[in-house]
C-alpha cells in the first residue's frame, strides 16, 4: 500500500478490540515521533507510554469515558514542557554539539538568542509553543500507526490537569498536551468504520499562487 493508501485507511477509531501491537510496531510509531521537526531542535516534549490497565482506567473517566482508553494497547501521551528554561534551551545545544563534534558561532548566537527571549516570556506562551511542537510529533505517530497498520485515535477530549495529577507531570515541568491510543480497531462495533471519510476538497484547501 502507498503511504496516501494507509492515510485514507486510518481514521479515528471509536472502538479497539483489546488486542496488544508488537512491541516493534510501538517502537515505530515512537520512533517517528522522535524524528519529528520542532521549532530551533528543542524538541519541547516527552511521550508518556501508559501500558497499565489500572493506569488506563484511572484516565478513561477524566478522558469523556472514551472506550479505546482502555480498549487499546498502548496510550501514547504527548506532555510539553510547562515553559523554556535555560537549562532546557541549553541542554538541545549541547546536544548538537556532542553529537556533531564541533561548536559553530552562528549556532552560539542563535542559542544566545533563544536565551535571551524564551525563558523571560510568559510561561504560558511558552507552554503553548512548546505544545504545537508536541502536535508535530503526534502527528507523525499518527502516520507512522496507519503505515504500520496500527490503529490510533487522536484524543483532545480529556481534562489536562486530572492527567498531569494521574501522571504526576506538573512535577516535571510537563503538562499533557494531547493523547493517541493505539491498537486494533473492534470492527463490528465501531459505528464510524465503514463511513466515508470526509474532507473539504483541494481546491477549497488549496490556494496556489503562479
Ligand atoms: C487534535 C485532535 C483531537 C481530537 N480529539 C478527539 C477526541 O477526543 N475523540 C475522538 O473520538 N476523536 C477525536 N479526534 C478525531 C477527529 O474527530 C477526526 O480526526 C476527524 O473527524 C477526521 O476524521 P478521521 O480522523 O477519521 O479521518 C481528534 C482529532 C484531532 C486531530
């Protein structure tokens, strides 16, 4: 199947069947999220794997009683950093400059840069940017679960602050941002399975400038 193939499959799964994906299939889809683009590399996010069936239904009446909390194999939750410290900023840069093995002064002053302004702005603002980047992230968990035939149902329908105190995030610095079950979809009782996918045309999408 061609990638567009696997997207037009997927949807947003109402009912999992219970059944557990193997684990490389998990470390697929966590692997695209890693590999994800986020603004400056700061990858602002951690990616919480709740396995636990008690943990599960400690999340799924704070989550809209949604039954693929439960029903799916593993509940992939997306926390940002609750703002842009220094230590976080100038942990990425050190990063790179381990992992390339050399120090740029045009990367230094971009570094400079971020220091200067990120960690004196509203932690909520930061908040905020840090989520979109956890949106990337998830976004491509979403793409890699229909590449490897993994269902998912992206989930905003949850109270973010029971989830933080369930998780004990807010003690990281985390705040949960959005969450994605994924597992196998229970096909004679989800009631969206066999509808239509629906989407504005490209044209209504799309607006191209000659
Ligand atoms: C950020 C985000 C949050 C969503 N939250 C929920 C949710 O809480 N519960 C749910 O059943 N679907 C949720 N959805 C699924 C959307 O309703 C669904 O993706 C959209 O209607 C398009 O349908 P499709 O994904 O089946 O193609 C969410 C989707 C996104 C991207």
């Amino acid at each position: 199947m061609e990638l567009l193939d696997k997207l037009k499959w997927r949807y947003a799964t109402k009912a999992m069947n219970g059944k557990v994906v193997p684990q490389e299939k998990v470390d697929a889809i966590i692997e695209a999220a890693r590999l994800a683009p986020t603004s400056s590399g700061l990858q602002p996010f951690e990616i919480y794997v709740v396995k636990s069936q008690e943990v599960k239904e400690k999340i799924k009446p704070i989550a809209w009683n949604q039954s693929v909390i439960t029903d799916c194999s593993h509940l992939l939750v997306f926390a940002a950093w609750d703002t842009y410290t220094p230590e976080r900023i100038n942990y990425m840069f050190d990063l790179t400059n381990e992992i390339r093995g050399f120090k740029n002064q045009g990367w230094e002053d971009y570094r400079k840069m971020l220091l200067d302004s990120y960690p004196q702005r509203d932690a909520e603002e930061n908040f905020n940017h840090a989520a979109k980047q956890a949106y990337i992230a998830f976004s491509q968990a979403i793409t890699a679960a229909a590449f490897e035939g993994v269902d998912a149902t992206p989930i905003e329908g949850f109270d973010p602050n029971a989830l933080d105190e369930i998780l004990g995030l807010r003690e990281k610095g985390l705040r949960s941002a959005v969450i994605l079950p994924i597992g196998y979809r229970a096909e004679t009782e989800d009631w969206l399975v066999n509808l239509v996918k629906v989407r504005k045309s490209t044209e209504d999408l799309v607006t191209v400038i000659e």
